[in-house]
C-alpha cells in the first residue's frame, strides 16, 4: 500500500502537513517500507486573501497524492484534517523514524 509521508530530512516524520512542498510516497509491505516517489506541492500554509481556506491548494496536494492510503504527518490544522476525512485519506499524526513508523502503521491499516 501506498502511504505519504511530510519528512524535512528524509529520515524522520517531522513536518507539519501545510509547511510541506513535497511527499515521499513509501510502498509499505511485507514488513518493509521503501521510498518510491517524491511528489511536489504548493505549499498549503500560505497568505491567499482571496481563498482564505485555500481550497485549491489542498485540491492540488489531494491530486499529487492519488494513490495513496493515508497520510503520516507531524502535525495538521483542523481544515485540512476534516478535508482529507471527507475523500477518506487515512491520517496519523505522529513522528519517528520514517520507515520503522511506516511498518508498524501498516499492521492496523
């Protein structure tokens, strides 16, 4: 399964979701998680006076994470938590090690 993950180092899940301008998308399986892709986005925490809740950029992070089960990230605003429950995007706020995190979420998903 595919699983996106907000990372600034690429090692640790440490970032928060609308500070992000890209996600490593892991395959997690058989006990393994491997990085296969690297998906840029307009970063969502950004001053839009005219789209306040910036719709359009959470459609575009929606788009470039097609695909993908859920999302781990550090931390995330209520908007963007409701949007991702509404397309029924699993979400984990959490942080650690990338890959050893991403094992064991994959044991519940």
């Amino acid at each position: 399964m595919l699983i996106a993950v907000t990372s600034k180092d690429g090692k640790e899940i440490n970032q928060h979701f609308g500070h992000a301008e890209r996600f490593l998308v892991y395959d997690v399986e058989n006990g393994s998680a491997k990085l296969i892709d690297e998906r840029k986005v307009d970063r969502y925490c950004s001053f839009d006076p005219e789209s306040p809740l910036r719709g359009h950029l959470l459609t575009g992070i929606f788009d470039a994470l097609t695909g993908c089960r859920a999302i781990v990230t550090a931390q995330i605003g209520d908007h963007p938590r409701g949007e991702l429950e509404k397309r029924g995007i699993e979400l984990f706020v959490t942080g650690g090690p990338i890959k050893q995190t991403l094992v064991e979420l994959a044991k519940i998903l």
